[in-house]
C-alpha cells in the first residue's frame, strides 16, 4: 500500500487505539461522561478514515494525486483538532468550543473534499 491510503489507514488506527483506549477508561472508572468524544474518535477517526483509505488504495491514480493529499491533511488535522477539544468540551472545559468548532467545520470541508475526489473518479472510470 501507497500513497494517502497508507497515511489514511495509519491514522484510523492510532484513533482506534486512543477511542478504544478511552472506551476502556470509561468502562473501568464507571463514568461515561465521555461517550459522545469516544463515539467520534472511533466512528469520524477510526471508521471514516479507514474507508477513505481503502476507497484510494483501490484507485492507484487518484490515491497519488496532489487533491488526495490535500483531501487526507485536511481531514486528519480536523478529526485531531475536533476530538482533542471534545476531550476537553466534555471535561467541562466550555472554552475550547472554537476548536470543537473549527474542526467540526474541516472536517465538513474534507468529506466535501472526499466527495469532489471520489464522485468526479467514479463518474469518470
Ligand atoms: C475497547 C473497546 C471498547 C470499549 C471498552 C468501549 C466502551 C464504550 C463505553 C463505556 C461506552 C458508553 C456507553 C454508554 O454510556 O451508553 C461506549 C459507547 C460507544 N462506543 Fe464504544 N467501546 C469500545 C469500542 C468501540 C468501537 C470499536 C466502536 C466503533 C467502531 C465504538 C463505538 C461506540 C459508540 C458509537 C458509542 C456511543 C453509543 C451511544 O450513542 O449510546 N466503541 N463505548
Ligand atoms: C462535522 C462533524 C460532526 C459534528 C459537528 C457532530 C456533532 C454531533 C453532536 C452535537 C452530537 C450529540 C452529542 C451529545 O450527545 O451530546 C453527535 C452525536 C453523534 N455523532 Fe456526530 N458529529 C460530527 C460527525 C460525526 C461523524 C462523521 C460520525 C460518524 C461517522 C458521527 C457519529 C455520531 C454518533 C454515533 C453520535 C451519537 C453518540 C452519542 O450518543 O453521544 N458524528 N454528533
């Protein structure tokens, strides 16, 4: 594997090993004051990276393309930045909100970004 597929799939799983690892902390300590932030780290960071990677590595051209990178650091920087400010937000920490925000909105502009690269592919092949 190449391209952004291995950079996609190398970082759904270091978020499913920090949600899982979440998911754990708050089934020991009995507190699930966190749940909404393991749900995004394991479904927008684990599961929505992974399919993104695996939907490139089946399409070699598109997979080195300069709009695939682009697509990937847009993605991964605003899954990070969103679900360290819900770490936070749901800490009781109101003040990281913009960050919440901020990544939440990029992270709506890489799946649009997902969506040009992938309609205009396999409307094309
Ligand atoms: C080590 C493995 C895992 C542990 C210990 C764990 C633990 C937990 C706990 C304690 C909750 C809160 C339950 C509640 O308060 O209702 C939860 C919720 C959730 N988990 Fe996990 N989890 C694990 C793996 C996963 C995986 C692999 C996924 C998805 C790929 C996942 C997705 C979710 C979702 C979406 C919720 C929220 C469900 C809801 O809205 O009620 N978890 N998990
Ligand atoms: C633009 C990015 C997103 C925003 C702003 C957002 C926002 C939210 C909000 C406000 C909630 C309610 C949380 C609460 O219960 O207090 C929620 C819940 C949830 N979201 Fe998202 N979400 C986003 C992306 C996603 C994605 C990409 C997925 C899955 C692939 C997802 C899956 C879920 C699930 C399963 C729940 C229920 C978890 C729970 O019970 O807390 N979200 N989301």
């Amino acid at each position: 594997m190449q391209g952004v597929a291995r950079l996609f799939i190398t970082t759904a799983i270091l978020f499913a090993l920090a949600g899982m690892a979440l998911g754990l902390h708050m089934a020991i300590s009995g507190d699930h004051g966190q749940h909404p932030t393991h749900a995004h780290i394991m479904l927008a960071g684990w599961v929505s990276l992974a399919l993104m990677g695996l939907f490139y590595h089946h399409f070699p051209a598109l997979n080195l393309s300069v709009m695939a990178r682009v697509q990937f650091w847009v993605t991964a920087l605003s899954a990070v930045l969103m679900c360290v400010s819900l770490i936070f937000l749901y800490g009781g920490n109101p003040a990281v909100e913009p960050g919440a925000a901020i990544g939440s909105i990029g992270f709506l502009l890489g799946m649009l970004l997902f969506a040009y690269n992938v309609l205009g592919t396999i409307w094309r092949t």
